[in-house]
C-alpha cells in the first residue's frame, strides 16, 4: 500500500491521538516561521485513521496553492499553543 509521507507519518502516530482520535491542523507564518497558528480540528467519531487522513488531505491541499509562504503540517490531540 502506498500513502504520502506525511499520511503514513499521521497515520503512524494515531496511537498518541488521544481517545478520541483528535488531529489539529496547524500552520506557520510568513513573519514568524517556527509560529504554530491553529487552522482546524479533525474529531469526528470516525476514529483516529479517518481524522488522520482528512488533515493530512486539507494540510496538503494547502500547501500546493500557488504563492503559499507558509507551511501546513497535523499533529495528533488537541489544540494546544
């Protein structure tokens, strides 16, 4: 089975996701590269692979728009600065 890096990273990481399977989108700023700006929440009741897959699906999605500067990435829990 193939997935992209970054699907196989997530869905690798499902354990540590929490009971809910909770993934938050993240990005970084173009005046502060290391900044962890909230972008959105993956908790539905499909469990951690659903939520996994569908942030890293929106988190790529973003990044290949043309003129994007920042980076998007998901990480597994809840929102936490």
């Amino acid at each position: 089975m193939y997935c992209a890096p970054t699907v196989c990273l997530i869905l690798a990481s499902t354990a540590a996701s929490g009971e809910h399977g909770t993934f938050t989108l993240y990005r970084s700023s173009v005046v502060d590269p290391v900044a962890r700006i909230h972008v959105a929440s993956f908790d539905t009741s499909n469990g951690p692979a659903y939520n996994a897959e569908n942030c890293a699906l929106v988190a790529d999605l973003l990044q290949r728009q043309d003129g994007i500067q920042t980076r998007f990435w998901c990480e597994p829990g809840e929102y936490h600065e």
